[in-house]
C-alpha cells in the first residue's frame, strides 16, 4: 500500500511516498515528474520514515544535517537506479556535471561511456528530491540547469549547502 503525508519546507510543499518501511518518492508540489493523481494513497502523517524524514528536512533546512539516513526504495530502470547510486554519492557542498556522472558510470560498469544527456535525464526523474542530492549536478561550464523542482529551488538549495552565493 501507498502512503502519503504532506510536509512543508521553507522552499514549498512537499509530498513524500512511502512503501512499507522504505520513502519511495519525495517532490515538491507540481514539480516535473510528480505523480499526478496521488488520490489512492493513504494518508499517514505519523508513519516512522515520514516522522524520521520530516525531522531529517527540518535540520538539512536549518544547516544541521548534510546527510539524509531515511530509508529508501528508488523505482526506476537499472540504468535510474545506478544514477540515482552516484548522486548519493555527492558530498553536501560538493558539486559534480552530468559528463563526470557519466564517466563513473562507465568506469564502474567497465563499458560505453553514456552520454550527458541519458544521464541527465535520469537526474531529471529522480524520483527522492533533496534526500537523493540531484540537485548538486550542473552543466558543463557550471551553469544550473534542469531541475524537476526549479531551477529557483536548486538555486536555494546550494546556497544553504553554500555551494553557491
């Protein structure tokens, strides 16, 4: 069974999605890729993994915590998946390009180099905002670019990792 609990952040609502004991998704409200039609979920806001992942967000918000311990459960392609491994891979005001992720990906699978853009968009749909750290990646020359949330929330985020002023 699916289960829903809205949480609030100072960049937005929030929706997260749970499975047994594992947080299966994470997306601010209205955000590119969002599940559209959540009206099947129950609601639980005093699940665990909604309790633990509230107060986890509510100290990454106010600079105490740079890394999330929340239980989670991605689903995704394989190729998703290994994207979404890398990104957690991402130290807290660290920043990476979606050409280096995919060069780690090569060397991990010792195969083809895949391009920027499948890598990007596998960034794209990660489907466990903030806690799986997309929003760390940028473009080639630094610049932020795609992000499902905005690029004003991956602006902010960075800021409070103080990547960037």
């Amino acid at each position: 069974m699916k289960l829903k609990c809205d949480i609030g952040t100072p960049l937005g609502e929030m929706v997260a999605m749970a499975e047994q004991d594992s947080l299966c998704g994470l997306w601010f409200v209205g955000q590119k890729y969002a599940p559209e039609d959540v009206r099947d979920w129950k609601e639980d806001v005093d699940h665990p993994v909604f309790a633990k992942l509230r107060g986890q967000l509510a100290s990454y918000f106010t600079g105490q915590l740079s890394a999330f311990d929340v239980p989670l459960a991605p689903r995704g392609t394989l190729f998703q998946m290994a994207v979404w491994e890398l990104l957690r891979t991402i130290p807290a005001g660290e920043l990476t390009t979606y050409g280096a992720l995919a060069r780690q990906l090569a060397a991990q699978h010792e195969g083809r180099i895949p391009s920027a853009q499948a890598v990007g968009g596998a960034v794209g749909h990660n489907p466990i905002s903030i806690v799986i750290p997309c929003h760390r990646v940028v473009g080639a020359d630094g610049s932020l670019t795609g992000y499902a949330g905005g690029l004003d929330r991956k602006a902010a985020l960075l800021a409070l990792e103080k990547v960037i002023t």
